[in-house]
C-alpha cells in the first residue's frame, strides 16, 4: 500500500484529495498537513474531509511526519509548494504537485529539484483535461495558421491567478503544435480600439464567478466555420482522482519531472 500525505488537507481541494485517497485501493492517508496557526490542527482528517473518522490527526509541520509518507500531494501556494519541494527532494520523498501560479523562478528551482525525486506536477490532473490537450494538438496541427484561437476560461471567485494554469497549458499545447512563442503571441484581455486581430496571436478571456469549478474552451474559427475543444468540471473529484492516481504512478519512476501526459500514456 502506498502512504500518502496530503498538504492543504483543510481546503477544498485538500478535502477531497482525502475523499479521493480513501476511495483508491492502492493508496492510503498516512499523513495531513495544515499551516502553523490553522484552527484545525489536531483535527481528524476524515471528519474534516466529510468520510468520517480515519485516525490521521492534522499536523501543522511536514517535517514532522516526513517519515510517513511515500509521496506528497500538494494543492497549495507556489511559495509553500517549494518549501515542501526542497524537504521532500532533501529527503527522498516523491511529490504531485498541482499548485498553479508559478513565476518562472519557482518553477526552475522546482526542476532543478526533480533532479533528485520523481516529482508529477501539472495544471490540472483531470483525466478529460489531459485528453482535450491531446485533441488541442491535432487541431492545431490540422487547422494550422488558416484559424483564429481564443481560449475562455472560467473558474470560481476564489481563484487567485488568472488565467488559470490549465488555460496557459492549452496555449503552449497550441503554440508549440504551430511554431509559436506563446510569451510572443499571447494577448490577455481586450480593451478599446484594439485594432484589427493578428492571425498569429492567441487570446486569453477570464471569467471569476460564483462557484464555478472550472470551465475551458478553445475555439479555433475560420471564416465559415470553427471548432471548439470544451471541458467543464462539475467536481473536484476529477481532479483530486487524477491526483491520487498520479501518486501511485509517480513513487515507481526514477527521479525526474513528469506530468499527467507521462501518467496517462499519451506522449
């Protein structure tokens, strides 16, 4: 049985990556983690989830319990996830990894890190996500330059970055199928006399509303016709499935940085 510890254990995705562990047979929870100071330190874990009790008391430290567990999931805050990269690497820990809102810097220091464990991060961990990417590259390699994209992206009014790291990941998929430099072409946002679109550029739209999960679209229009590559989560649980399925996966690789694409068999 593979141990699992579970960081952010008191948020929503936290809660139910608990949920989600405690309905795989082939891993358990073995540890949950919250911030120093949290209300819910020495909470079980289970009664905190919804499942019922389960015995595994919230910590406030990761170091703590870093013997008991074999691999870290962690919903967090990029500064938060790249402590606990650096303690789990340190100490041979493997790690998934779905915190989104990286800067580029936090995000070499955390490859830099998978030189030492297998750590599986990506922006979304839902398997139809990782399918509508699949799908996005043979669009793209089939509709090539002759197509306008945009890509709309919704998500509760919680969410602190925008656009969402799925989104982002859609567009480097698109990109990289066209020969483009996303950082070049991306346009986020429109406002006022904008003038007439470049063929080459990809927009971003965001929506923050109500409770809304996560909704994504990618339209690719012509003149005449267009297609659109749409994924709409109406749980969580997508998500946190595809978490705990990448856990089970990511304690048997060398070390290295992989994705939900490695995870899936779709490279």
């Amino acid at each position: 049985m593979i141990r699992v510890a579970v960081t952010g254990a008191g948020g929503r995705m936290g809660k139910t990556l608990i949920e989600a562990i405690a309905i795989n047979e082939q891993v358990q929870l073995t540890a949950a983690i919250e911030r120093p100071g949290s209300s819910l330190i020495g909470v079980d874990s289970g009664e905190l989830s919804g499942i019922g009790r389960n015995g595994i008391g919230v910590v406030d430290s990761l170091e703590a319990v870093i013997d008991d567990f074999d691999v870290l999931i962690d919903f967090t805050a990029p500064v938060a996830t790249a402590a606990n990269a650096t303690l789990c690497a340190a100490k041979n820990k493997h790690m998934v990894i779905g915190t989104t809102g990286f800067t580029d810097t936090q995000m070499a220091a955390v490859d830099t890190l998978a030189e030492s464990t297998a750590i599986c991060m990506a922006t979304n961990f839902s398997t139809g996500v990782n399918l509508c990417f699949k799908l996005l590259d043979i669009a793209a390699g089939v509709l090539g330059d002759d197509v306008d994209i945009e890509i709309v992206e919704a998500h509760h009014r919680h969410k602190v970055d925008a656009p969402s790291g799925t989104a982002l990941s859609m567009g480097k998929v698109v990109a990289n199928a066209l020969d483009r430099d996303l950082s070049k072409v991306a346009v986020y946002g429109r406002e006022g006399q904008t003038g007439a679109r470049e063929r080459e550029t990809i927009g971003f739209a965001t929506v923050r509303a109500g409770d809304i999960v996560g909704d994504h679209t990618v339209i690719f229009a012509a003149d005449g016709e267009r297609v659109e590559v749409t994924h709409k989560a109406s749980s969580r649980m997508s998500f946190a499935r595809g978490a705990v399925r990448a856990a089970a996966w990511v304690v048997a690789q060398p070390a290295g940085n992989y994705d939900m694409q490695d995870v899936l068999g779709l490279k």
